[in-house]
C-alpha cells in the first residue's frame, strides 16, 4: 500500500504535458492543484486515477481539508489521505473519523511519519 500511495503524486512530478494535450484543468481548486492534473494526460507517467488522486491528496494537505480524500476514486487510500492532511494541519483528532480501528491506525501512523509536514 505504501508503493500504491507513494505513486499517487508521481503525475504532479511530471513536466506539463503540451498544449492542446485534451486535459483541461478543473474549474475549482489552486492553481497547483489544476497544474498537477493538467499534467495527468496520457503519455505522462503516473497518468489516469493514480495521477488525480494524488493531486487530491496533495491539494487536500495544501488545504488542510479532507474534502477531496472522500473523492478519492481508490478508496483504499483515504485513511493515508486523511492521515496527510491531519500532519499538514497538525491535528491527530482528523483520524478519529475512522471508526474502522486499521484504518485509523494506519491515518496516524502516516500522521507520524517523518517526512514533510
């Protein structure tokens, strides 16, 4: 699952992909956030889902908000996601919406993690 999620912001490490390439950024959200999944395009490595939903992790810690986890098109990533967004917001208590006891382990260990934050 690490990989899985490690590979969720590989599209936003791309270089843009040229114009004209048919991935229109969305209308809402940051202009990182339609940066990264202008680059989503196919021919882009980390392209498609895995590619959107790290933009939604990622625009999810720039806010702070856990919106766009719950819009996650691969579920299974959520509780990292929320787990992200709990560090960037330095509030633990993000987790508790996990009734599901791995699920919220698993938001507080990335919580806990070393890294950015």
């Amino acid at each position: 699952m690490t990989l899985a999620f490690v590979l969720l912001f590989a599209g936003c490490l791309q270089q843009p992909s040229a114009p004209g390439a048919g991935n229109e950024p969305p209308a809402a959200g940051s202009a990182n956030f339609q940066r990264c999944v202008s680059q989503c395009g196919t021919g882009n490595a980390g392209n498609g889902t895995l590619c959107m939903d790290g933009c939604r992790v990622q625009e999810a810690a720039d806010t702070k908000s856990t919106s766009l986890c719950d819009s996650l098109v691969n579920q299974a990533n959520r509780p990292s996601c929320y787990g992200t967004v709990a560090k960037a917001a330095g509030d633990l208590s993000i987790c508790d919406a996990f009734s599901n006891a791995t699920q919220k382990s698993y938001c507080v260990s990335v919580f806990g993690a070393p890294g950015t934050g």
